[in-house]
C-alpha cells in the first residue's frame, strides 16, 4: 500500500485494502444526502470564505469537509477524543446540563484552530462517528473513507495529514499504521495506548475507592438493559459524592484528615493513617498524576505548612482532583466496555500492587505515613485479605478487546506526536509505548528510522497559588501541562504546521525547525533522552 494515491482510479483497490483491514467493503465512494454550502469563517481580521461540505459515508458515519477558496494543497483529517456513548442526565462534574450522544463530525479541537488553519489554506475534514464509546477502530475507517470521498470531491488535494486527539489520536495512528499509502503524515496528540491499559489505570483506581472509601460503588459486572444503565448512573452519584466527603475532610483538616463515613469497617486499623495517604497509594498504584491543575506537588503556602505541604499534602490533593475524572471515565468506559465485549474486562484478579508501587514508595514514603503506612495499606489491598475482594473479568469479552488492532509501531510516513507530563487520562506513558514500539519496528527492519517526533508539554515546575488564609486556589484557567489534552491554540498549530510541512518533504523537520516552531511555546521541549514510565498495565 506505500505511496497509494486515493483517486478515482483507485477506488476498488481502496475498497479491497478495507476489506483486509476492517472486514468491511465499500463497494463505491459513497457519499449519502451530502450538502455543501458557502460560508465565511472569520480568522481575527481575515474572512476566509470556505465551502462546507456535510454527508454521511456508507456505515452512516457522519462526515464535514471545509475547503477555504485558496488552497494550499494539504488536507488535515481530524478525528475527536472519546464521546459518551449513552445519554446522561444532569450530573455535576461529569454532564453539569446533562448529555446527549453526540455524533456530529469535528474538523479540529477548537473553533480557533478551524479558523486559523484555514486562513492558512488548509482543508479540514473530520468525521462523527456511527457508534460512540471506545470506537477507535470505528473511527480509523470512517477516517479512511472520509479521505476517500474528499479526494474524490477535491482533486486539487496533494497531501493528507491525519491527525486526532486522545481516543481520535489513536484512530489516526491505526490509519497511519493499517493504511499508510492513504496518508503522507500523521500527528496523534495525547494519544491512547489500548484498551486494557487505559481500562487498568482508570479501574484500579475505582476499585481502589470502593475498597478503601466505600463499597456502594459497583465498578464493575454492570446488568444488561435499563438496569445496568441504572447503576451506572448510580455509581456516578456515589462516586462523585464519595470524592466530595475526601475533598472535604482534607479541607477540614489537611494535616491529619479523617476517613469518610462510608468507608468499611474492615478498614478500622488503616484509620490511623490520614486519608490523604490512601488516596495517594491509590493515585501511585494505578499511575495517577500527582500533578494536577491546581497541584503541583512542589508549592506550599507561607506558614507552618509551607514545607511539609509540597511534600506530604500536595501530591495526595492532585491525585484527588485528577482522580475524579478518572474514576468517572471508569465507570463510563467499564459499562460501555460490558456492553460491546460481553462482559467484565477489568481485572486485577493477579495484580501485585507492591509491585505496581515500586519506587514510589520511597520517593513518597512521608506521604504515605512512612513504611508501616505503606505495608499496612498494600497488606489491605492484598488478594489473600477477604476485605477487598479482586475482580476477574470473563475471557472471552478480555480477548474480544484485545481483537482489536494493537499499536505496533510500524510507521511509514513522519509522525509527529505531542504528549503532555501530567495529563491524568493518557499519562506520557502512552506515548512512550508507541516510542518504544515504534523503536523496536525499526530494530526488527520493518520501520525506517527518523520518522516519529515526539513532542513534550511540562507544566511548570511551581504554579499553585494560595490564599492569604493559605487555602490553595483552584486556577481561572487550566494549567497548561495539565489535565487532559489541555493545550493552547499556539500549541495545536505548531504541531499541526510540522506535520503539514512533514507531509510535503516526506521527511520530519530538522531540528532547527522543530525549535524555531516551539520557541515561544516554554511548556513544550523536545528530548529524545526523556522517558516516562509505561502505564502501569506495561511495567
């Protein structure tokens, strides 16, 4: 498939490529009740007048297409990070106004980037997918096709970068790997690793709550129909209510702060230990960032607290605010999971959180109460305790997951992929695991060298704020660095601009470009010297 150019001529070779990839056929260019109309999308002072193109592909995906009147050539394809794939009622943090399912098409994280990549002659495609969830390999063919129908439509295209976030990311690294003749570069950003890795970080930590905090949560083997859908919604209200009683006795009380209510009786000898340092073992087990957007692990206020807070305090107060985005995506992703695989696919029937803990438990061993705090909690968290019973998931669900196309690092075309050191959903772990994979293609001979960069983005070192009482002050503005796929529009383009000049030389940027690109950006560096740790699911 290298060097395939997706013309009309080649449609029927397309269509057979689709057929060995997805075991799906696509007999023609389909292209199902499409609407194009002119618009005009302003870039500060600049009007662009664009034609927008809307339309669904065969599988009912839906697709847009935005072509600016002066075109430099280059297509962009965009596919978007993970969606809920059930409607959810108002529900504070996860749905404040509630949530329908979505399955509109993004060409680009934001607004402000559609519009400046625009002004700039671009074209911009992205796809809605036909089924929401964890739809990656859904996603990648829809990508393709939407390639497919744009190069159709648009001869004038020269050049295809696909590019994506999150969950989207990984869908275009499996299209940059499946299918490399059908694009010249790719730029995944904040990239997945796979299903079971991110299942793993996410549902260690819930059940690590429902074991030490509270055991109303479900977490897992959610009923078929309305019911399960109801205890999902559930576990949601108990998670997030559960979150609510730690965040408050750390308010209290952040020093020596209690136990909730609803934690186990079992758990009486462990509550002797201030919760914060279970809530920190449970971050370190699971690969929690212990940097948040409020927390940086480093600062304390002026006073007493202002050493032992950076040290003991702080990293326990970032696991808690990152934590609560990832115990909700385990409870979203562990039912949306059940449901398309058949059954249980968390397990941790065999894991050895000892392990998992590693250094760790040295590096933070004041916050975790010294070493008997740390045997105390991992004896608790052991198989051999009845209190905290494991979880084993059905094996024919697990290998209907892991059916599923795995990364390999098999890359063809220069790929241009940026990760940030603290995000809290796809740690730079992942990222890792492609650099690693992608490494080891090209020591097995089947990649070439030189055709991955990858990009880093580090919050900076210092950066919580406290009050004058010396409550610290959640941010107007997320902290870049931080949380999720959070970068700035400068950032987007940055790397969306490398790809594009990447997929006209076919080769990555010199290094001199890659710094001229960042060199107002100081969160972002490059260092092929720096490595993260894998998830914890890969160590």
């Amino acid at each position: 498939m290298k060097n395939l150019k997706l013309t009309k001529g080649l449609v029927a070779l397309t269509s057979a490529a689709l057929v060995a990839v997805f075991t799906v056929a696509i007999p023609t260019v389909a292209r199902a009740d499409e609407a194009c109309t002119n618009t005009t999308v302003l870039s500060g002072a600049k009007a662009v007048t664009v034609e927008k193109c809307n339309g669904t592909d065969e599988n009912k995906s839906k697709y847009e297409i935005m072509m600016p009147e002066k075109f430099n050539g280059t297509l962009m394809v965009y596919g978007h990070g993970i969606r809920y794939n059930v409607n959810l009622p108002a529900i504070p943090v996860v749905a404040p106004k509630g949530s329908l399912i979505d399955y509109s098409a993004s060409v680009s994280p934001s607004e402000e980037v559609t519009a400046a990549l625009l002004a700039q002659g671009f074209a911009l495609a992205g796809v809605g997918v036909q089924v929401q969830g964890w739809n990656y390999e859904e996603e990648a063919e829809a990508m393709l096709q939407l390639i497919v129908i744009a190069r159709d439509k648009y001869p004038k295209v020269s050049k295809v970068v696909a590019w994506g976030n999150s969950l989207g990311g990984l869908a275009a690294q499996v299209l940059n790997e499946r299918m490399p003749g059908a694009i010249d570069a790719a730029a995944p950003m904040c990239i997945s690793d796979s299903a079971q890795a991110e299942i793993t970080m996410a549902g260690d930590f819930l059940w690590g709550m429902k074991t030490f905090f509270n055991p109303a949560i479900k977490g897992t083997n959610y009923s078929a129909g309305q019911a399960g859908y109801v205890e999902m919604l559930t576990d949601l209200g108990t998670v997030l209510t559960t979150l609510g009683a730690l965040s408050a006795a750390i308010s209290a009380d952040p020093v020596t702060p209690k136990w909730p209510a609803t934690a186990p009786a079992s758990t009486a000898a462990l509550q002797v230990l201030p919760v914060r340092s279970a809530i920190l073992m449970l971050g370190l087990i699971a690969g929690i960032s212990t940097q948040s957007n409020t927390y940086d692990a480093s600062s304390g206020p002026v006073g007493p607290l202002e050493t032992s807070f950076g040290l003991a305090i702080s990293p326990a107060l970032a696991v808690l605010e990152n934590g609560a985005q990832a115990a909700i995506l385990a409870v979203i992703a562990n039912y949306d999971m059940e449901i398309r695989y058949g059954g249980v696919v968390f397990d941790n029937s065999k894991t050895d959180y000892a392990k998992r803990l590693g250094d760790d438990g040295l590096t933070y061993r004041a916050a975790l109460t010294g070493q008997s705090g740390i045997t105390g909690m991992l004896t608790y968290l052991s198989p051999l305790n009845p209190a905290a019973p494991r979880v084993t998931a059905n094996a024919a669900a697990v290998a209907k997951m892991n059916s599923q196309y795995q990364i390999q690092g098999n890359i063809e075309v220069p790929t241009i992929q940026i990760a940030a050191t603290a995000d809290h959903i796809t740690p730079p772990g992942a990222a890792q695991y492609l650099i690693d994979q992608y490494e080891a293609s090209v020591a097995n001979g089947v990649s070439k060298s030189g055709k991955l960069l990858t990009i880093w983005n580090k919050p900076a070192d210092e950066y919580t704020e406290f009050s004058s009482a010396g409550a610290p002050i959640t941010p107007t503005v997320i902290t870049n660095g931080t949380n999720h796929c959070n970068y700035t529009t400068s950032q987007i383009l940055a790397v969306a601009k490398l790809a594009a000049s990447a997929a006209k030389t076919g080769k990555l940027p010199s290094s001199s470009a890659v710094k001229a690109a960042i060199k107002n950006e100081p969160n972002l560096f490059v260092n092929p010297n720096f490595t993260p740790p894998l998830l914890k699911f890969r160590q």
